[in-house]
C-alpha cells in the first residue's frame, strides 16, 4: 500500500460513513411523526445533528488534503473526528440507555411512532458497518504514514560497550541511503510509496 492509496480509502470510507449518517438524518427528523414534540425524541434528534457534524468534519477533512504527502500531518484531526463520530454513535445512540428511551418513548405513542422508531434502528445499524471502515481507514493511514517516516529516520547507532563508558559508532552512508531509496551522493526526494 502507499500514502496515495490510504489517502483514497480513506476518502471513501469517510464519504460512505457521511452517506449513512446522513440516511439516519433524514429518517429522524423528516419521517418524524407528528406530536413527538417530546423531551426524548428532541435529545435523540440533537444527537443525531451531532453525529452528522462528526462524520461531515471527517469527510471535509479528508477531501481537504491536496496530496498524499500532506495527510500525516491532517491524520491527527481526521482521526480525532471519525473518534468523535465513533464515540456519539456508542454511547449516545447505540449504549442501552438512549435505545430503551427511544422505545419506551415510541411505545407510548401512536403506531406511526412505533413505525418511526423501527426505521430509525434499522438505519442506526446500518451506519455501524461505515464506521467501523472508517475506523480501519485511519488506522490504516497511521500505519503507512509510521512506516514512510521509519524509511527516512537514519537506524539506531550501533554500541559497543567499552569497560564503563560508551563509545557511539555512527551509521554507514551507504546503509542510511539503500534504507531511505536514495543515492549517497544525491539528496534524498521524499516519495509517498515504499521501495520495492
């Protein structure tokens, strides 16, 4: 894999999670039955809202990084955003808590209720699949940023131990630029993919 193919998953996972998070949308505040005008359905609706807002920012995010070469230095707020959309769905939405208010809530309304109450559960599931990829995607993104950045960082001296003291020997040239792909006479070109 390289940086160029992470960045791309990354950006259709991101989208994907957007896509359902916004079927879930549309579901809880358009097909909302009327007369639900009550405190439960009003803090699940404004969870929702949040959820969205986290899985907008990630995708923002991600279609603002203009190469490869730059999302290392974005990973840190992309990650931070999927997070954010990971920890509203878990605890917010999906824990035991907010799923037995919903139901508690719809159960004492009318049958549209109940209907609404269905499909909001239905597409809620059907957004944990997105963010689980989403998830892999940035760890994915971390994982090959980590092993571009062990390509460019000179290995570890060797030591020797000497009686009490240590004495530092310093890495061949040679083996810095057969680890790095670059020659030892040119200047090392950063390259978003690892040598073959």
């Amino acid at each position: 894999m390289s940086l160029e193919s992470a960045q791309g998953q990354l950006r259709v996972r991101c989208r994907e999670l957007g896509e359902a998070v916004t079927e879930l949308v549309t579901i809880v505040h358009e097909d909302r039955p009327t007369g639900s005008d009550v405190a439960v359905v009003d803090a699940f609706t404004e969870t929702v809202s949040e959820l969205q807002s986290s899985a907008m920012d990630a995708a923002e995010l991600v279609d603002g990084v203009p190469e490869p070469r730059a999302l290392p230095a974005r990973l840190s707020r992309i990650d931070e955003a999927v997070a954010g959309c990971a920890q509203t769905y878990w605890r917010d939405l999906r824990a035991f808590g907010p799923v037995s208010e919903l139901r508690i809530a719809a159960r004492r309304g009318r049958l549209e209720w109940r209907t609404w109450q269905r499909s909001v559960e239905a597409s809620q599931l059907r957004c944990e699949l997105p963010l689980l990829d989403a998830q892999a995607a940035v760890r994915s993104a971390w994982a090959e940023a980590a092993e571009l950045l062990g390509l460019y960082l000179p290995p570890p001296p060797a030591m020797t131990q000497t009686c009490h003291d240590q004495t530092r020997h310093d890495p061949d040239p040679a083996t810095v630029s057969a680890v790095a792909g670059t020659s030892p006479t040119s200047p090392s070109r950063p390259t978003t993919r690892r040598p073959q």
